[in-house]
C-alpha cells in the first residue's frame, strides 16, 4: 500500500472495521475444520482479496450451484489467482462441471487515466499486482483445477468482446480502474443469466471503480441492491 493511500485509509473508520474484522476471521479460518477454512488456507497467500470477499465467492458459487443458475464462472483480473483457486475449489468440492475463466494482463495493472477520481494515488499502482501466466497456471495444477480453467492473457478491451464465455453465473470484477470496470460491464453484464452473482471487488475502495458502475446502472435503468460484504466489496444478484 502507497504512503498516500495509508493516510487516505487510516482516516476511514470502515476500513479500520473492516482490517480488525478480517483478523478475526483469518484467525478463526486458521484453526477451523469447516469447509470454507480448509479451502481459504489453500488459496491464502495467493490473494490479497480480504477474507470477506473470499467468503462471498464462495457462497456465491454454492448458491448458483444449488439454484442451478447456468453458465460458467469469470474472474477478470486474477493476480496471482487465489480468488479464482477459491472458486475452482468450490466447483470441484460440489462437483460441478463448469468453465472457469480467468481473465488478466499478466503484466501487472495498466495505467488509470484521469477519468478516476483519485487517479492521483492510482497512477502509484500502474504495473502492480503481476504475476506470470505460467505462475498461476502451476498454481491451479497444484490444486487439482488447471483442466476446468481457461486462462485469457491481455487487456480486457483486447479479449472480451470474443471471449467464449457467453453465458455467466458468477461475475468477479477485480480490476481497479474506472476504464477495466466499465469495459467488463459493458461486454459481459448481458452475459449473466438472471440470478446470477456478480461481485465488485472495489466499489468502496477505488472511486473510478464505483463510478463505472454506478454510471453503468444508471445508463441502463438498472436498479439494483449491492449488499455489502466490506469496506470495499460488493455483491449483487441480477434481476
């Protein structure tokens, strides 16, 4: 985290909340025998992606399984593929035999531009967060996963409008700016079956994040409730 963002974060009390509570629960998760902890251990150190969030995929994935939502699950921006092993590792333990698709530059997050807000901290962060292809297909082979996966290396703009994911139950927006927000929800919203979950892993950090998608709403009439899983993440089932 940027000395900038620090500061930026110290001063948010639902921040501070949301810190204390994942400690919490990574500790319960380091010595609980349920599923979801044996899972989270796994993936752990492969994510960045707070404890909260991690829970809500995986519920997430449960409930579109359970409710036999169709389509097939997508991450776009994957780091180094811990939320994506999470939700392979759920599909694998329920026994469901759907795509995963994990969608990433590879080469770390590109440069935000000024339509962000807070394009000032963001631009701090142009080229974080890589890691290999490689590095994350072994990950997914050491988990018993890599054959359900499908990983697409380049920018969203480049590989989604011709992606093969045509029909989506899980949405997971993991990918900052304002510019990668926007051009998921404008390729892939019509993609998610009805029921389906999408979750915003941004919205309350990065304020370019949450202007794509409340603009996004806005301009299709879309009304919706995101229900709030931390500071920053947020989840919704499309109407």
């Amino acid at each position: 985290m940027k000395a900038k963002e620090i500061w930026r974060s110290l001063a948010n009390p639902s921040w501070l909340l949301s810190q204390a509570r994942d400690v919490l629960l990574d500790a319960w998760d380091s010595i609980s025998q349920d599923q979801f902890a044996q899972l989270y251990r796994m993936i752990r150190p492969y994510t960045i992606c707070g404890n909260a969030r991690l829970r809500g995929l995986y519920r997430g994935v449960q409930y579109v399984v359970a409710q036999n939502i169709p389509g097939d699950l997508v991450e776009c921006g994957t780091a180094r593929g811990g939320s994506a092993g999470l939700m392979g590792l759920t599909l694998k333990r329920l026994g469901a035999s759907r795509t995963l698709w994990v969608f990433d530059t590879f080469e770390g997050l590109p440069p935000p531009t000024d339509a962000n807000p807070d394009w000032e901290i963001a631009k701090l962060y142009t080229g974080s967060f890589r890691s290999q292809l490689r590095e994350v297909q072994a990950l997914f082979d050491r988990l018993g996963i890599l054959g359900q996966c499908k990983l697409v290396k380049g920018l969203f703009q480049e590989v989604l409008p011709t992606c093969g994911a045509t029909t989506i139950s899980v949405l997971h927006l993991d990918c900052d700016w304002y510019e990668s927000v926007k051009v998921c929800l404008d390729h892939l919203y019509d993609r998610v079956s009805p029921g389906g979950l999408i979750q915003i892993d941004d919205y309350g950090h990065w304020k370019g994040a949450r202007k794509a998608v409340n603009e996004f709403f806005l301009r299709r009439s879309i009304e919706v409730r995101l229900r709030r899983l931390d500071y920053s993440g947020r989840q919704m089932i499309k109407p």
